[in-house]
C-alpha cells in the first residue's frame, strides 16, 4: 500500500477537488488541477504515459505543398514538457478497492417530503459548510498544497462558478478546443533549413497530409515513435474538426477517422476492438479528453463512517497525522478528498478502528441514488467488497437490515471484514448467485444491484481493460446483467410502504452495459418505471444509440465520466417498481409476482419458487437470447474461482474493475426524506425483518 504520501512524492499533478459548481471553496484561493482541461492534461501525459515518446521529434507529419517526396525518419528531439505523472499502481489501486462504505441521506424518493426538509437539515443534508470552514482552519497547510498543486490553469477549474452542475459532453469539448492553441505539439513553420530536411510530408505549415502507404509501412517497421503519432492525433483532430477546410483533396472523412484510431490504439495501448467501441461512443475530441483521463488517477477519496465518527472529527484525527485534505464538496456530507498524506491512507489508527471507508466518488453515487431508509429491509445484490453495503448500513443507522450478497465466496470475506471493521450490526452476509435471488429472499424495500461490468470506466485502476475485452466478453456479461436486473426487480416489493426501488449501477461507459439493460429491463418489467436518482450532477443516458431507440425515460439514468467528472467512468438507474404484477408476459398473461409473498424464504411460493415465477416467462425468449444461456451455462462451469454459486466467468472477470476504482463526486442538493421509521426508529420488527 503506497498511501498517497508516494502519489505526491512522484509529483503528480493533483486531482482537482471534488467539488461541483456552486460550492463554497474549502480554501481562500483555490486551484484547481487540470482534471477537467482535457487538452492541457493529453499535454502532460502525453510523454509521461509513454516515455519513450521524448526521445522521438514531436513533429507532425507534414508534405510540402504539391510535394511527392518520400519521408525520411523523424529526428529525435528533448520533449520534456511533462511532469512525471505515474498511473496508479495496482496496490494502490489494491488499497483503494478493498475499502468503500457509507454516507449521507440523499435522494428523496417522492416529493411530497418537501416539508421534512427544514426540519431535517441538521441531520441529514447534504452538505454542512461548517465542515468546510473548520476543516480549512485545521488544514493549514492549504495555502502550501494549492501551491504545490497549482497548476497555473485556473481557468481549467471545473467548479468555477457555473450554476449548471451538470457538465455535458459539449462543455468538456468546448475545454479542449479552448486549449488548443497552447497545444506544443501544434502545427507550426519550420524556418531551420536543417529541419525542414528531416521533415517529413510537409505540405506548408498550416496543412496536414495523411501518411502514404509507404509511410505506414515504413512505421510499422521501426520502433513506435510515439511523440510522432501523438502529434498526427493532434493533427487529425483539427482536420477533423474542419473538415471541409483542412481536408487533403482527395481523402475522405474515413481515412482520418482509420488513421486516428489506429494511432490512438498505439499511443494509448488499447485494443482495436475497444477502441472502435469508445469511437462510437465519444466525438473524436471528447473521445481523447477520455483517453488522456484514463492516464491519470482519479482523486483519492474517503467516507466517512457515520457509524464510529463524525466528518469534522475524523478530518481533525487525520489531520493532526498530516494527511492533507478537504471535504469532497457540497454534495457529500461524509467524503473527504485525500491530496496527501505522509502515512498511508489505508493504514491509520482511524482507518483501522473503521472511522472511514477508502471509497472512490463514484462509489457513494448509486447509494445515494438508493437513499436506504431506517428501519427498511434491502438488499445489496453484488456486495463485496463492501463498499456500498456499509454506506447504505450507515445510512440506516444500523437499523433495518441489509442482506450483502455476493456470488464470489472469496470476496465475501473481504465483505465480512469491512461490515466488522465499521462497526455494522444489521447485515447480513450470503453467498448466492444474484440471478437465483427472487428464489431464496424477496420482498425487499429496495434492491441494489452495483452490477459486475467491464470496467471499462476504471481503466485509470485497471489498465488491463484497455486490452483484455472482446465482443464476446461483452456479450457473456450483459447478458449477465439482464439476467440480474430482472432479478433484483423481481426481488423487491412493490407494496413496500417506504419504497419499492431498485438502483442498478456499473463502473462502465458502454451502452450495451448500461442503457441497453435498462431498457430491455424496461420491456421485460412493464411493472417498473424509471425515475430520477436525484443525483444532482451527470450527464443523461443515451436516448438512441446505434440505430437503437431506448425508452425515452432512459434520459433519467445518469452518466458520469473520468474527463467531465474528474471521477471513475459511472453509471446509475434508478426504477420504482409499480406492482407485483408483470403485466403482458407470456402471450398477454400477467405473471403474478407478489414480493411479499417471498420475504423471508419462509413466505416462499409453491415450491419455494416464489417471485422467480417470473423466471421461465419470456425473459430470454429470442434466439440470440437462448444461444447466450446455452454458452453462460458453459462458461459459469468453467468459472473455476467462483466457488459453487457460479458467476459466470466473463462476470468474474469484469468485475473487478469496479472495485478497484475510485469514485464520483458531484453536487446538488437533493430533497430529503424523513427515516422511515417515524422519528427515526426503527420499524417494527416484522416489517424490517
Ligand atoms: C462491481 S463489484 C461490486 C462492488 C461492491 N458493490 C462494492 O461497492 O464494494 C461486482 C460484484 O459482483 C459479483 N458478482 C459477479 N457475478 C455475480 C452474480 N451472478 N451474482 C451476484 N454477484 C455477482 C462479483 O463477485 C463482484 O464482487
């Protein structure tokens, strides 16, 4: 475990704070690092990200005008306009995965507490000012860390005033362009005869030109010149952004598009399937901004166990150690971002007494989202190691009681001994496949379902993902993820008096991961509908994508990505389930699916069945479907480290990404509701358990 006393000894820029637009700055000046300048950052991890690119020119490619003249090699030259910015290493990442927990009262589940509000303020909003006041006094030493952080891109800052929390893909292309003109790699006349010499393809000093045939093939044949190839992405970039002006004559958009993208696979080391896959995504700019943010680590974050200590106390105890930090903003109540610290994070007195949880930003979101109430029954469907699990305890006081499921027995013990390390007493822990859940316990209040995914917006944690996934990959897990958010659905009641929600959440940007599963969970559950997570930041879901048409609702979801954010690549749902009842299945017969009637396992349905009624309906009823369950049932055989309860082995595999990031941030503040046991007692015995 490295702590972040070795981040900031290798002299990594910082992480911008956490905070959103609107919120009060913790120091008097504040500057933020470059996390949302995607343009200045591809600057510094440029070259850091891949040494060897300093010894190569920088140079773009270029032709003299008319010119037809073969290439000749780039010259080397010194490029040391980059820090020594080091990605994350895996036992930080280690560290940083095995820990997550708990946090504040968010999301009001309907409006009609509105009243409450007032009268709950002290205990359960949002944010507290005074923590940031008297975490500043404490924190002294923020001038000295502004300044050793200071990134002298004030104008980068992501929470310079907007009053729109939310940041939208456009807003952080708008950066990137913004920035262009510092760009060093830029384009630029080469008056030095000696340089023009060794120049290669210059049409003039303002045109780019594609690389010949023989261009490439001579490429492949020596070693990669990265600073090269960097330079030719900066180039396209500015074609493509100006097509119709910069073009070559003659080429069309799809050349460039091949060019960047083969470029960016070897600049940044992704596979060319993942790559195609993010292209889809991602305007070419902001597809960048992406990629240059999954060279750099995400802030280091803390919650704060609300269990054992209060933020101000536990900021005091850490800062008397001389970690330097700062409340993560408006948003959390509980989190606390991490800049520095001589001592390792994971490893303080108060770290061990369970006085916080190392969770990533992102992590507290779908929580959030999820707002468990006192007193409530829940279920935390893919738990370990437990991140979510202690938060929503802490949410509910320790009352009610959340069952952590995870189908990995071994990470159930890491699940274990994070309940045990925070000091929560009402949960219980099992070991199923969550697919098979309706079946053992339903009738919950709400249902988490942090669903395993690719990973594919952890890559800052786990660079494995850049290359490690196939179209097969992710066929085996979304299917996966059907299977478990039909699952987690059917697992909760309706009737619930308090709340009949179900939050489905994975630490991917893929569609198919994300609004794709929540669509299809749409048609196959016309018995939920979506509803605002009450996040007050993120980007909405895809409406359409590919030729495909989701739900309009799916705008409800929310995105949150490394680039916009400055947190883990995130996605959060958020469905209200309706009734009981799944209407038009199976040829216009409604399925009768009465979460009551499964609660506790002793209320099971015929043949203990219960609300896996649904199941055998017409959930995976179309072919493709059916040839998916034949290689899942294969695979999960396979599975060899999922002891017994068999998670697929694509689910096994994706998962870990989740974990071992960091997360979110944002703002907003969120109506809140009163605990549902009134004056937060718990509710009474039969109903909770
Ligand atoms: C993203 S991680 C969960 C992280 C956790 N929620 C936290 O905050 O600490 C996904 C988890 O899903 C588990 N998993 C994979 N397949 C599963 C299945 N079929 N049923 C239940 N859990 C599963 C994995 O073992 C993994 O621990």
């Amino acid at each position: 475990m490295g702590g972040t006393g070795r981040r900031a000894r290798n002299k990594q820029p910082p992480p911008a704070p956490l905070r959103l637009p609107g919120d009060k700055p913790a120091g008097k000046k504040r500057t933020t690092a470059d996390a949302a300048a995607p343009a200045k950052k591809r600057k510094a991890t440029a070259t850091t990200a891949h040494p060897t690119a300093d010894t190569a020119s920088g140079k773009p490619t270029k032709r003299a005008k008319g010119a037809k003249g073969k290439p000749v090699p780039q010259v080397a030259e010194s490029d040391d306009d980059s820090e020594s910015d080091v990605v994350v290493s895996d036992d930080d990442g280690a560290m940083w995965d095995d820990e997550d927990a708990l946090e504040h009262r968010v999301a009001s589940d309907s409006d009609d507490d509105a009243s409450l509000d007032g009268a709950l303020d002290d205990d359960i909003s949002i944010h507290s000012e005074d923590d940031f006041d008297v975490i500043d006094k404490l924190t002294g030493e923020h001038q000295e860390r502004e300044e050793l952080f200071a990134s002298g891109d004030e104008d980068d800052s992501d929470d310079d005033g907007e009053e729109n929390v939310k940041v939208t893909k456009l807003e952080a292309m708008a950066d990137d362009d913004d920035d262009e003109d510092d760009d060093p790699h830029a384009l630029r006349a080469h008056s030095d005869d000696e340089e023009d010499a060794m120049e290669t393809n210059i049409i003039d000093d303002q045109f780019f030109v594609l690389p010949t045939d023989e261009d490439r093939e001579r490429e492949a044949l020596a070693p990669p010149d990265l600073a090269l190839v960097n330079h030719r992405i900066q180039e396209i970039l500015k074609v493509l952004a100006n097509f119709a002006t910069l073009k070559q004559p003659g080429r069309g958009r799809n050349e460039y598009l091949t060019q960047l993208a083969s470029d960016l696979c070897l600049y940044y080391g992704y596979s060319e399937y993942l790559m195609d896959q993010f292209m889809q995504l991602f305007p070419v700019q902001e597809l960048v901004a992406f990629l240059d943010a999954n060279e750099t680590p995400r802030p280091v974050t803390i919650r704060t166990n609300t269990l054992k200590t209060t933020r101000r106390d536990l900021a005091q105890a850490l800062v008397t150690r001389g970690v330097n930090l700062e409340p993560i903003g408006k948003w959390s109540k509980v989190g606390l971002q991490v800049f520095d610290s001589p001592v390792p994070i994971g490893a303080t007195p108060e770290y061990l007494a369970g006085h916080y949880m190392l969770q990533a930003a992102s992590s507290f979101l779908p929580v959030m989202a999820l707002a468990p109430q006192e007193g409530e029954r829940c279920l935390d469907m893919s738990a370990a190691p437990g991140g979510k699990t202690t938060y929503m305890a802490a949410l509910m006081k320790n009352t009610g009681m959340v069952f952590a499921n995870d189908a990995n027995k071994d990470r159930t013990k890491a699940l274990a001994a994070n309940i045990a390390r925070l000091g929560v007493r009402n949960a219980v822990v099992c070991n199923y496949d969550g697919r098979k859940f309706p079946s053992v316990l339903g009738g919950f209040d709400r249902v988490l379902l942090d669903s395993p995914c690719s990973g594919t917006g952890v890559i800052a944690k786990d660079p494995t993902v850049k290359t490690n996934k196939s179209h097969e990959d992710f066929r085996m897990l979304t299917h996966l993820q059907k299977e478990l958010v039909l699952a987690a659905i059917d697992s909760v009641d309706a009737a619930s008096p308090t709340g009949g929600y179900i939050v489905y959440s994975t630490c991917s940007v893929m569609v198919c991961e994300n609004e794709e599963i929540i669509d299809y969970a749409l048609k196959k559950r016309p018995n939920v509908k979506l509803v605002d997570t009450e996040i007050p930041f993120g980007v909405e879901g895809f409406k359409t994508f590919r030729g495909k048409t989701f739900h309009p609702s799916v705008q409800l979801t929310r995105r949150y990505y490394p680039h916009a954010h400055n947190m883990d690549g995130f996605f959060v749902a958020k469905f209200k389930k309706l009734s009981n009842k799944i209407p038009n299945l199976a040829g216009g017969k409604d399925a009768e699916q009465d979460g009551k009637k499964a609660v506790g396992g002793a209320k099971k349905g015929k043949g203990g069945k219960a609300a896996a009624a649904t199941k055998g309906d017409d959930q995976f009823d179309d072919e493709e479907d059916a040839k998916i369950i034949a290689e899942a049932t294969k695979s999960k055989g396979k599975a060899g480290g999922n002891k017994g309860k068999g998670a697929p082995k694509a689910a096994a595999a994706g998962t870990d990404g989740a974990e071992a990031s960091a997360e979110p941030k944002q703002q907003q503040r969120p109506k809140f509701r009163k605990p549902a046991g009134k004056g937060g007692k718990p509710r009474p015995k039969g109903k909770s358990n």
